[in-house]
C-alpha cells in the first residue's frame, strides 16, 4: 500500500513538473533580443521564365559587428521551393535585384576589389558568373535595362566638385540654404559606348521606365532636389534615349509615384493623387504617350488604395491594392470601371509583386501576423499561396498573443478599424493593461500582418502582459481619398476621437483596464502620444513619443515637407490659421497635464526635428511632470542601429512598467 502510495506520489510530481515545464515553454513570447534578431525578405523579382525567384534578405547585425545598418543580402530560390543559394552576403550588401532580357540576374553592390562606388553586376541563375556592368564614377542609385538588353539606364547623384572639396578642406564647409544643390541625373550607357547624361541640367530625377521601343524612357522629375518637390511637384514626361524629344504628360500638383509602359508604348499606368491635397498617390491614371490625354479611371467611391501597378495586355492593368488592413491582387480593364480580385484578402499581406512573363504565377514578399516577410508563389488562376523560405524557423518556438482586425464606432458613427493584439497568456473575462501603438503618416495603416518592429514592439509587449492596439483612425490609408481626407483641417481633433472611442469600445469588451492605459507612437503616431499625454492626460496613464510633433508651429518651420504637410494633411497653411495650429499642439496643454511622458528621439532627423522633443521634455521638466529625455546620436526618422533598437525597447517596457501597470 505504502509502495502504491509513494509510486502515485512520485507520477504527480512527474506530471506536474511536465505541465510547469510545458506551460513555462508555450508561456515564452518574444523579447527584445529577439525582435532585433529576426531577418525580413525585401524585394522580390521572379524571371520571365517562371523558374527561379531572387531576393534580397535584410540581416541585422550582432553586438560583434560595427554599428551600422541592416545587411543586405541576395539569394535565388527556384519556383519549386529548395535551397536558397547566396549571390551576396554580409558584409558585401546587395540591392535592386532584376532579371535582365538576357537571363541573367542583375543587381546594385559595392564590392571593394572592383570599385569603392556601388555599380550593377551580374550572376548567371545559379548565382555564378559574376560581371561588372557599370563604371558611374559617383556610383549608382538604380537602373534598368532597355527591354531588348542593348542600353543600361541608371540614376546618378552629382558628384561634389573639385572646388567645392577644396573649400571643404579649408575650413569654407558653411551649408547655405539654396546653394551647392546635387542634382540626381538619367545616364544612358549604349552598348559599346560611354555612359551619359540624357536629362536637363535644371532637372532632378525620381524615377524612369524603359518604353518597350527602346527608344524612349519616361521619367518622373522636378525642378528641385527636396522631399516637399518628391512629395508634391513632380510631374511626369517622355525623353528619348538620346535626350531629345521631352514632353512632359502630367504637370498638375499632386501627389505622384509608380509608372508602367502598356506593352504597344502608347499609353503610361500611373498612381498619383485624385487632387492636390489627396494624401496618398492612391488613384489609377491612364496617360497617351502622345500627350493626347489622361483619364483617372478608379472606381468612383472605391475604398481601397493601390500601391503598385503594371499591364497585363494593351487593355488590362494590374495592381496590388490594401483594402483597409488586408491586401489583394487585382486586375482591371481600363475601359471598365469594376477591379477584378485575382488573390489576397486572406491572412497573407504583400504590397508589391512580380510576375512571369506569360502571366501564369507571381512570387510576393509576404507577411502574416506569425512571421515577418518571406518569399512566396501564387498562381493567377486560383490566387492560392504557397511559403518558399522559413529565414525565422525559430519564431515557431515563440508563443505570440493573437491577433484579430475589430471594428468600432469613431466620431460621427463612421466606423473604424484597427488591430488587436491579446497577451500572450490572455484569460477569458480577466481585463488588461492597455498599450495603444498608433501608426504615423497619419496616412500610414496598421495591418492585419507581422506588426513587431523595435519602434513597435507589439509582440513584446503582449509577452509582458498588455493588450496591445494600432487603430486605423480617419485618415489613414487603405480607405481611399475620402477618408485619408477625412481629417482636413481638423488634426488631433475627431481623428483622436476614433481612438478615445476605440478605448471605450475595448473597456466595453470587458477586455482592458480603462485605468490601465499607455500609448506610444512614433512620427505623428509620436504626436498622439504627446496629444494623449496632454490634452487627453485623464484619460492616459503614460506615454512615450518618438520623433513626435509637440508644436506645430516651430514644426512647420523646421521640417522638410512644410508643404507637404501643410496641403495634404492640414489642407491649411499654419499663417492663415495660426490658432488652430496652437490649439492642436500638445505643448499648449502642458499645464492640464500630469500624464508621465517619455521623449526620445534620432539626432540626425529632418522630417522631425529634434528640437520638437527637446522643447517638450524641457516644458514638462519646468512643470515637474514625470518624463525623460534620450536623444539617439546618427539616428534619422528612425531607429537603424542595433543598440539603440534594444535600448529603446528596454526604455517602453521599463516606462510603462512603472506608470502603467
């Protein structure tokens, strides 16, 4: 009996350390070590053929490597899945991969025994057979070649002058506003010739397209070098190769970017604005090369927003579109006005893709809300994908807090969206701390896929306890023109309003803590943060603001994109409303505020300047509300150095910590 007795005693200790083992296994999320370990999948180009895939692989660095940016490695992957073979990898990085009219793979890199700038080369689609193909004395930005693989267009920077290098050398470094502008230059390289530029003097180029006469190129320029000029005045033109014949196609403000030949060279696909002040280039145009016309031929009222475009044949175009937080495929006559869904819409997100020549499949860099971007096919008939490469296997060892697109009433009963992140170990009917991340732009969008990034550390804080959320408040994209339009003139206003009302939705939900509740954001998701913290302080039980606006006024007056921001998101000039503009600064509601706030932000900014963190931290020192100042050297509007990603994380879990929980 005592024998029985001592064998039953024995098994439970067995079997309840097997469950605490068990359960202390699935219980362990994501860290912040991890997040700065995961590797992400970048471009994707499959070859006209269908039969082999390349990729670039972005590859963060370890703490023994030299501080600097991610790598960037490149592979080739055949369509039906196998080993990845590496066409370059650290510390030699590799961009732009492209199949050339010729078979082989082309790509930008800077190899050292070749040449101290960054030219095209090629690997055969084994990845052998490397070959220099450019010689640019100032190094290249992108390129392409012509369809029949005869001329090399590329993009350039102008090199600094020899004068102005000797200035510098003496000490005469003074930067005058307007002065000693680099102009990015379209050089042409025929075969058996120099390279040369074919574009104006007084011109900066964006971007260019091949014709498929080889003949011609078309290119997206403007008068000036600047983001407000790439964000707002650029206009569209045809050259020829020789740098003859400009005409210019679409010369209207507004927002503009991609560009795609239809296969007889008549006509240009193009995404650019519906107007002025549309804050995205979220509109189909179709534009005759002749110059004949134009004609915006999106679905009137279509709430989704296109992101990149090509042609199928002379009378159909396609495009990837976001269709609020999930992606889809579509094709589209362009003398009909109803879109065609070829794949998406499930939990894979991709935002660009690249197809064969025929139109059979087409390979995507994807995401879903388990893993970051990898490579995958789907074929256009059935629209079904299939996963190619597992570069974060580990993830499967990681327990992650699930995810889930809600929806809510927002001011004025429109509905909003967003996402939903549970605890890792969420319990039915417990309530949670809430962490609100909202999105920047404000017309960037939150979507149903992979969300962690060190600035947005989603996972990590799921694993730490919170109910984590990044509501698509008006404004955001994946809705079309009207609603990324719908806070004109009225910022931090009923756009905050959906947020507020996001919260009351989820404490509603029985599922937060309303006492409980943080936010962090970066950009103008930063400018929540420190709106939260102040206008909104009873609300908030800490914040914490990376790069955010605090004054719009000095904003306006120290960023590179007052235009920008003025006309697409204000849809106002700051003078001509200066009390508006006071009114919606956070640092005019400091004396209301107790909210505890952090400030952080990159010291090599120019779209936030860091002057907007260091007058809000100062204001909140001098009113002895709790907050903190890390000001991160090299860092632009952004993180990209590994140890300031993991110091920053650390810095939100310790913050909302102490204030939150």
């Amino acid at each position: 009996m005592k024998k029985t007795h001592l064998k039953i005693t024995i098994l439970s200790a067995i079997f309840f350390l097997a469950v605490f083992f068990a359960s202390e296994l699935q219980a362990q999320g994501l860290t912040a070590e991890d997040i700065v370990s995961i590797k992400s999948v970048g471009a994707v180009v499959m070859n006209p053929e269908g039969s082999h895939i390349a990729y670039t692989l972005s590859v963060p660095r370890t703490e023994d490597d030299a501080i600097g940016r991610n790598f960037s490695e490149l592979y080739i992957i055949p369509v039906g899945g196998g080993n990845s073979t590496p066409v370059k990898i650290r510390p030699n990085s590799a961009s732009s991969p492209q199949w050339g009219p010729d078979g082989r793979l082309y790509f930008l890199s800077n190899i050292s025994e070749h040449h101290s700038h960054t030219q095209v080369y090629s690997v055969d689609n084994r990845g052998r057979e490397i070959r220099k193909h450019s010689d640019a004395a100032n190094g290249i930005s992108s390129f392409k070649w012509s369809p029949d693989g005869t001329s090399l267009a590329y993009l350039a920077m102008d090199p600094v002058s020899e004068e102005r290098r000797e200035m510098i050398e003496k000490g005469f470094d003074m930067i005058v506003a307007g002065e000693n502008l680099r102009y990015m230059r379209l050089w042409v390289q025929n075969e058996g010739e120099e390279a040369r530029i074919i574009t104006p003097e007084n011109l900066y180029v964006w971007d260019f397209a091949w014709a498929p006469d080889n003949r011609r190129l078309s290119v997206r320029i403007s008068d000036k070098p600047g983001a407000d000029q790439n964000m707002l005045y650029t206009r569209y033109a045809i050259i020829g190769k020789d740098g003859s014949d400009m005409v210019e196609l679409m010369t209207s403000n507004k927002k503009k970017d991609a560009m795609s030949w239809s296969p007889d060279g008549t006509k240009l696909a193009v995404l650019a604005g519906k107007v002025y002040s549309d804050p995205l280039p979220q509109n189909i145009w179709i534009i005759n090369t002749d110059g004949s016309g134009k004609e915006n031929i999106t679905p009137p009222h279509w709430e989704v927003t296109p992101e990149s475009i090509s042609w199928m044949d002379n009378r159909t175009v396609l495009f990837t579109g976001v269709d609020r937080s999930s992606t889809y495929l579509y094709s589209m006559r362009i003398d009909r006005d109803q879109p065609n869904k070829i794949a998406g819409g499930g939990k894979e997100i991709f935002r660009n893709f690249s197809a064969d020549a025929r139109h059979r499949m087409f390979a995507a860099s994807v995401n879903t809300s388990s893993h970051p971007s990898e490579v995958y096919i789907a074929d256009f008939r059935r629209g079904n994908f299939e996963r190619l490469t597992f570069h974060n296997s580990w993830l499967a060892e990681r327990a992650l807090g699930r995810q889930s697109s809600i929806t809510w009433s927002g001011a004025d009963d429109v509905e909003i969206e967003g996402i939903l992140i549970k605890p890792v170990d969420f319990v039915e009917g417990q309530r949670y701390p809430l962490a609100i991340l909202p999105h920047g732009g404000p017309e960037g969008i939150s979507m149903n896929g992979w969300n962690t990034r060190p600035l947005y550390p989603v996972q990590l804080l799921a694993n730490e306890g919170y109910m984590v959320f990044k509501p698509n408040y008006r404004g955001s994209g994946g809705r079309g023109t009207w609603f990324a339009s719908a806070n004109h003139r009225d910022l931090g206003g009923k756009e905050f309003d959906d947020v507020l009302l996001g919260i009351d939705y989820l404490y509603d939900s029985g599922l937060i803590d309303a006492d409980k509740v943080g936010i962090s954001g970066t950009s103008y998701g930063g400018y929540f943060a420190a709106w939260a913290a102040t206008r909104y302080s009873d609300r908030f039980a800490a914040g914490i603001t990376f790069a955010g606006l605090s004054n719009w006024i000095s904003f306006m007056g120290t960023t590179d994109i007052p235009h920008e921001m003025s006309v697409v998101h204000w849809d106002l000039y700051w003078f001509d409303n200066p009390g508006q503009n006071w009114e919606r600064s956070p640092v005019a509601w400091l004396k209301n505020a107790n909210t505890p706030l952090l400030v952080a932000t990159g010291l090599a900014d120019e779209r936030v300047h860091p002057e907007q963190s260091i007058q809000l931290h100062q204001f909140l020192e001098m009113l002895d509300i709790p907050t903190g100042l890390i000001l991160y050297p090299r860092q632009p509007h952004g993180l990209t150095e590994r140890a300031h990603q993991l110091d920053f994380m650390n810095r939100v879990v310790d913050w909302f910590g102490e204030h939150v929980k």
